[in-house]
C-alpha cells in the first residue's frame, strides 16, 4: 500500500523539493557534512527521485518504486530497483550507505539496518537522517512539513530509538545532529 | 545497468549469485537482460537500464 502511493503520486513527491526549496536545501547541507568529500562509493537506499543523490554527487541507489527510481535514473543515478529488508547486495561490497527519510516508511527497521550492515565492508559507515518523533510532544503537526499523503503512512521514531536500533544491529555511533524535527546520524560498522 | 555492478549483486532473498544475461547494451551500459538465481530458480529483468530485484519465489 505505502509503495502504491510513490507509484500514483511520484510527480508530487518530486515537486515538494521545487517548493520547498529553502528547507530542502538546509536538510541538503546538514547532510552533507556528514559525508566524506569523495562521495563516489557511497549508495543511497530508498533514493526516491534522486533528490539527495544528485546534488551530493552519489553514484548509484536503490529504490522499490519504479516511477521515483526512473526519474532517478533520468537524472544520471544508476538505479537498482530493490528493497532495504531484501538487500540484492553481497556482503562486505559498500563503503558507504546512506539513507534519508526511509526508516519512517519500513516495516522492519530492524532487518533493514541488519542487511545494511552486512553490505558495508568493516569500517563503513551509514548515514541516516529522519524526522524525528519528539519525546515529550510526539511528531509536530506542520503542513509544511514533508509530503503530508505520505507520511500518513510513516512511523517516527526517537533520537534515542533509532540510536538503539543502530546499536543492537552492530553499529557504533560516531556522530549526531538533532536539531529542528530531523535527526542525522553517522554510524560506522562495528 | 552498468556491467561492473553485476560484481556486488546476489540475491534477495538467498544471497546466492546472478547469472547475467545481456539481450541489449549501448557504450554505456545493458539496457535490457536478466538476472537469474539458479538456487530460487528466479528470473530477475533488467528492463530499461534497471534490474528489478525486488525480492520475489518462483511462483511470483
């Protein structure tokens, strides 16, 4: 059901990024920092349109929705069709993995970041960013905020439960942004 | 699909190898082919520059 929906609205999805430029733009620049300058052996899971891959200079992505992964592809990105719990991957083959804005939308985080720490080489690291569920007052109502039809069907977590959820699958977490409703994380590979 | 890609997959479901088949390929990359796991006795098209490995049995 939640895949249907990138499917019939991929266009709409895409266009939330031309009309939120400003804020696409800063979740751009705080991602940035946290990868190396050389960002050609990093992977993006779940690349949607190529938002992020194409301005971070990522090569290639995985995306189960045919329609967000040929705009990806139009855009230059080599696109495997596949998904996160299911990794078509060998093990220890990526150096680097990141993933924006895809836990929300899985029904497995678990098994998600268990095949993403199989595929990456000892050492390598994933990034993940997401919006994050406040403690005390749980996910802000903001229209603004991202894709509403679509996040009708996410599930926010925690600072603190995905930083569980990372640790119990055999990352160590290196590093942290948490400001506003988004959370980025870098976490090598134990 | 780039030929060199072909060295990282495996599949899915059982992280076997891929036997590739090329039906279509320009300079840059196959355009059209499969992807087969022998073990799950599965056939996976590359269609259009994009190999579906979504994961799937052999009923599907």
């Amino acid at each position: 059901m939640k895949e249907n929906i990138f499917e019939q609205y991929a266009e709409e999805y895409d266009v939330w990024y031309e009309e939120h430029r400003f804020l696409y733009q800063s979740e751009l620049d705080r991602v940035k920092r946290f990868l190396p300058s050389d960002t050609s052996r990093i992977i993006e899971l779940g690349v949607g349109s190529g938002r992020f891959a194409v301005p971070l200079a990522i090569p290639s992505g995985m995306e189960p929705s045919i329609a967000l992964g040929r705009m990806a592809y139009k855009r230059g990105i080599a696109i495997v069709r596949g998904r996160v719990e299911f990794l078509p991957v060998r093990q220890s083959s990526c150096q680097a993995v990141l993933l924006m804005f895809v836990i929300c939308f899985l029904a497995d985080p678990m098994v998600a970041l268990q095949e993403i720490h199989r595929i990456l080489v000892p050492g390598g690291f994933l990034v993940i960013g997401f919006i994050r569920r406040d403690e005390k007052s749980g996910i802000k109502e903001n229209n603004n905020r991202k894709k509403g039809k679509f996040l009708a069907h996410a599930r926010f977590y925690t600072c603190q439960e995905v930083a569980m959820l990372l640790e119990s699958s055999g990352f160590h977490l290196k590093e942290t942004d948490s400001r506003d409703e988004i959370c980025i994380i870098r976490a090598e590979k134990r | 699909m780039k030929r060199e890609l072909h060295d990282i997959l495996c599949c899915p479901v059982c992280k076997g190898d891929l036997t590739l088949e090329v039906l279509e390929e320009d300079e840059r990359e196959i355009i059209t082919g499969s992807l087969t796991c022998a073990a799950c006795n599965v056939v996976y098209p590359i269609e259009e520059g994009i190999p579906n490995l979504l994961p799937r049995n052999r009923d599907e």
